[in-house]
C-alpha cells in the first residue's frame, strides 16, 4: 500500500515540473523595401505597406544629379544622409493607415509616399 501511496507522489510531482509553456511574444520582422535614387527620383516613389508592421527602407542613392542627397521622413523624424553608392537603412513602424511622406530634405520636393493599409 505504502508503495503505491509513493509511486502516486512521484507522478503528481513529474506532472507538476511540467510548466505551462509560456509564448513568446510575436516580433514581427521588418518588412524590406529597397528604394533607389536615379535622376528620376526616389524608385519606387509609392509603396504599399502594413499599419503596425516595421518597415525598413533600404536606400541606395545612385546619382549625384538630384538633390535627393538625404532621406526625410519627417513623421517618424528622420533625417539621413545617402552617401553615393552606399545602401542606408532607416526602420520605424507606421501607427496609422493613411500616408506616410517621404523625400529629400527640400521639403520632399523629390520624394514619394508609403500607403499604410
Ligand atoms: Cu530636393
């Protein structure tokens, strides 16, 4: 009897070292968007993306011939230099559905929009 009275011990205690599996919390990766400067512009100059998902642009300045020398995303206060040739990264995560503007540093007179759905 005594024996069987252990035996129901040491399982209650195997089952109870077997812990509720805690989930990690969900990390959405960023989304990559490669964008270029060429002499038309910011290429792609409209671009779909997710409310709530980070986005990360990629972006390669290939000409001297625009004044799209820096990046402005003045929503997410941003403001970074594209120096020629080099692919710069900028990471943020639209809040909200509607547009985010983005361009040179001239008030975005060269530049393009994200459309956050
Ligand atoms: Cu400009």
């Amino acid at each position: 009897m005594k024996r069987i009275v252990w035996t129901l011990l040491l399982g209650a205690a195997a089952c109870a070292s077997t812990r509720d599996v805690i989930p990690t919390p969900v990390v959405l990766a960023p989304e990559i968007v490669a964008l270029t400067v060429t002499d038309a512009g910011f290429e792609p100059d409209e671009v779909a993306v997710k409310k709530g998902q980070p986005v990360r642009l990629v972006i390669t300045r290939k000409t001297d011939a625009t004044c799209a020398k820096d990046i402005v995303v003045p929503a997410h206060g941003i403001h970074r230099a594209l120096p020629l040739g080099e692919a710069v990264e900028v990471t943020f995560t639209p809040a909200k559905t509607g547009e985010i503007r983005f361009g040179c540093a001239m008030g975005q007179m060269v530049g393009g929009v994200l459309l956050v759905e």
